[in-house]
C-alpha cells in the first residue's frame, strides 16, 4: 500500500468575505507543484458561504463535477435549463462536456451554506453536458458505505462519467469498516468530514485531513471518535 497524507493544516485556503474556503489541491491563487491532483481526482474544495451570496454565471468544459450539501441551501442555474435548489444531504453531479455556464448562490440570506466541490477529469472528454442531483438518507450510512456517485448506477447512485465511485460513512466510535476497491488500478481518497480515524493500522486523520492511497485491493477503517468520512475512488493517472 502506498499512500500521502494532507493534513487539513496543509490546505490552501483563501477569504473572500462572503466566501471562505479550504483547497486541497491547487486551485484558483493557491498553487503547490505536489498537489495538483490525485489521480483523476482535480480539485476539492471545501466552501463556506455567507447569506445570500455566490457565484456568478460562469463557465465548465470536460470536467465532471460533484457538490455534495453539507449544510444551508445551493441556488444552481445552468445553460442547459435547470434551476435548481439543494439542501443538506443532496448530492449534484454535472458533466461539462463540451461547455455549461451556471451560477451558484446560497438560497438563504441569513444562514451560511457548507459545501464539498469535487472535480473529477472526465474518461472522455466532449461529451454531451448533464446534470442530476439527488437527496440521500444519512441514516443509511451508519456504520455501513452508502454509495453516492457510479460509473454504472445500479441502485439509487447518481452516474459519473468516469470510472469513480463516491461513497460516504457515518461510523461510529470503535467501529472498523472495509473499503474493497472496484478496480485494482484505482486509487481511493478518503477526507475526513468530523472525527478521528485510523486508517489501516498507519494512518491517523482527523477532521478535514485527507489520504490518497493505491497500490492496495481495499483499505481497513477504525473510528477512534464518531466520524464522518468522504471515500473517493478514482483512476490513477
């Protein structure tokens, strides 16, 4: 098993006012040569978004973008006609494919908004652009993987073009969770939302740390504290 660590400490961030952010990988004015993407995973950013703020229309192209709620409301508007409203535990995946413009806006004016954006690069690139986004149960991932982005979806997963899974887990204290990769040239990252954790007897993370780790067929997870943790797996380049 190979694998890197972020420390959350590590991250790059940035303070607009209304927006407060935290980048793991570069993105925007943050830029550091050794963290510019995982595999196929490109940016995660890690927002917070003051009342009635965001951002103005603007564009994608080939890239396939995740947004999963972590708290607040999400305003989106995009050229393909959707104008939507996502709340706390929905997840949004978008595929830019040969080129989007959207707008993303906190729908509350007096409460923040808390949000993971995941890009992913695409298996292939100008593709027709797409968009879904649904509401998933937190009581279904205690102590168990809930699966909420597939190549393939077979179940309730929203589909990703690419060969990526997102999964999430709420495990409490004490309890050890398995993560059995779906392909053996994909990488996994995990982000730790809340909690401790130990991953596979050498890795300890805490809240917001982040691990990439490949060359391994699954990965053993015990929460030293109830944890909240995000399991990206991804091709690696």
């Amino acid at each position: 098993m190979k694998s890197i660590i972020h420390k959350a400490n590590t991250r790059g961030n940035a303070d607009y006012g209304w927006l407060k952010t935290n980048y793991t990988f570069s993105f925007a004015d943050y830029y550091d040569p050794d963290r510019v993407h995982f595999g196929t995973l490109r940016v995660l950013n890690d927002d917070f978004i003051d009342g009635g703020m965001g951002f103005g229309k603007h564009p994608h192209d080939n890239m396939e973008i995740v947004t999963i709620m972590l708290d607040g409301e999400l305003k989106h508007s995009d050229s393909m006609g959707h104008t939507q409203v996502l709340h706390k535990n929905e997840v949004q995946v978008m595929s830019a494919g040969t080129g989007i413009f959207h707008s993303e806006f906190n729908n509350l004016p007096d409460k923040p908004l808390r949000l993971l954006q995941i890009w992913v690069f695409p298996e292939r690139k100008n593709i027709q652009p797409r968009y879904d986004q649904k509401e998933f149960d937190p009581n279904a991932r205690i102590n168990q993987w809930q699966t909420l982005v597939a190549p393939a979806p077979v179940k309730e997963e929203l589909e990703i073009k690419q060969n990526a899974w997102f999964s999430m887990t709420s495990l409490e204290q004490g309890k050890s969770l398995t993560y059995n990769l779906h392909d053996s040239k994909n990488g996994l990252y995990l982000f730790l939302l809340t909690g401790k954790a130990s991953v596979s007897k050498e890795i300890e993370l805490e809240q917001r740390d982040g691990a990439g780790i490949w060359d391994t067929p699954s990965v053993d997870i015990t929460a030293t504290s109830q944890s909240d943790i995000l399991a990206i797996e991804i091709p690696m380049l």
